[in-house]
C-alpha cells in the first residue's frame, strides 16, 4: 500500500514520543501490506474499526491513541487523516 500523509505520523510520535516505535512498525507493515478488502485489515489488526466511506481505525499501544486513515483499495493508497489520543478522538467526527 502507498501510505500518503507520513508528516502526520511523524507529528504525531514528536508530540507522544511513546507512541514512536508503534507508529513506524505500523507505517512499515502497511507499506509492504496488500490490502483489498477490509477483511484482509482485520486478518492482521484484529481490533480495527471500519466506519463509513472506507475509514478505518487503527489503536496505537492499546487503546492510549488512535490512528485513523482512508483506505482506496482499488487504488492501494492509505491516506492518514489524523492521530491523536483517545480521549481527544472521542471529541473528533469522522
């Protein structure tokens, strides 16, 4: 998959530098990853969450973060729109 938007990730393991490690395993697997259908998602991250228009929810060091991405798979391209903490993703709309 081509992952577009990789500034977010990066801003995102500057401000939760624990985060970091997580963020970049993630980054590496979907990079190699061939996705073309949610189940091939969930066959890997088994607690991802699929919401309308193909947006897919991923926890970060358990439930601590969220990482939320568009997924084109006709396409293989992987937009990250945002990352953040739970609690700032409970106050967010998708």
């Amino acid at each position: 998959m081509n992952v577009i938007s990789k500034k977010a990730l990066i801003e995102g393991y500057e401000k939760y530098a624990d985060a970091k490690d997580r963020l970049k395993a993630w980054y590496h697997e979907v990079s190699k990853a061939e996705w073309n259908t949610p189940s091939n998602i969930k066959e890997r991250y088994s607690s991802a969450s699929f919401l309308k228009n193909n947006i897919v929810i991923f926890n970060i060091r358990g439930n601590k973060y969220r990482l939320v991405v568009k997924v084109a798979y006709k396409t293989k391209i992987v937009f990250i729109k945002w990352f953040g903490t739970h609690s700032k993703y409970n106050k967010k709309k998708f």
